[in-house]
C-alpha cells in the first residue's frame, strides 16, 4: 500500500480567489486581462509604445514585399517577439517595484536580466530583417 505524500496538494483546499475561472468564462476573463495588460503597457510604458511603433509600420513593409509567406510570417514573428519580451520584461520591473523600491544587488540583477532579453530579442529581429532584406534586395 503507497503512503500519501504529506506535501501533495489536496484536491479540496480552497483556492485563491484570483485563481482561473473554468469554461467560457475563463477565456472572457483571459481576453479582459489582456486589454488590460495592454491598455497599461500603452499608457505606462514608453519603450512598449516606441516598439510597437516600429512594429506596426514594419509589419506592413513585411506584407507588402514580394517575398515568401514564410519570410513575411519571419519577419512579423521577429516584431512580435520583441513586444512579448518587453511586455515580460516590464511585469517584472513591476514585481520588483512592488516587492521595494530599495536599491537591492537582486532587484538590479532582475532588472537587468529583463533589459538583456529585450536586448536580445531586438538583437534577433535585426538581424532576421537584415538576412531577409539582403536575400531580396542583392
């Protein structure tokens, strides 16, 4: 006979109260949730609106060029890369501010790490656009 895992979570202990609703329901919360998250990402967060100003226009230049669906989809995906990043990035300064505003080595490590992804992620639809603008122009 198994003994039960004391650290195993019980089916019947209650949950939180933000925790995920079930069926419709939920997706109709998911989908609140996220115009939210981007209503506060447009009004709050300056370098969330100069990407997605770069985004916009560029993934236009994207459909518009003669190149494949799959370079087009390549090169949108790289922009939407960029913006999901920044997005992660900015939920984590604002953990890290509501955790304290203190000066702390790990809120400046969490910080930093965040700016490096982004750092990374335009480092990487960069360079796609460049392969792809090379292959099609020379």
């Amino acid at each position: 006979m198994a003994v039960p895992d004391s650290t195993a979570i019980s089916m019947d202990q209650p949950s939180s109260e933000f925790k995920s609703k079930s069926g419709l329901k939920r997706i109709v919360s998911a989908c609140r949730y996220s115009m939210d998250g981007f209503q506060h990402a447009w009004r709050h967060e300056h370098a969330f609106r100069q990407e997605l100003m770069v985004a916009v226009p560029a993934a236009i230049v994207a459909l518009l060029l003669k190149i494949s669906a799959f370079q087009k989809l390549a090169l949108i995906a790289v922009l939407g890369l960029v913006l999901l990043v920044e997005l992660i990035n900015a939920s984590i300064e604002a953990v890290v501010d509501r955790v304290s505003l203190e000066r702390h080595p790990l809120s400046k490590a969490a910080k930093d790490l965040g700016s490096a992804a982004v750092a990374l992620a335009v480092a990487m639809a960069a360079a796609t656009w460049a392969v792809v603008l090379y292959n099609r122009f020379f």
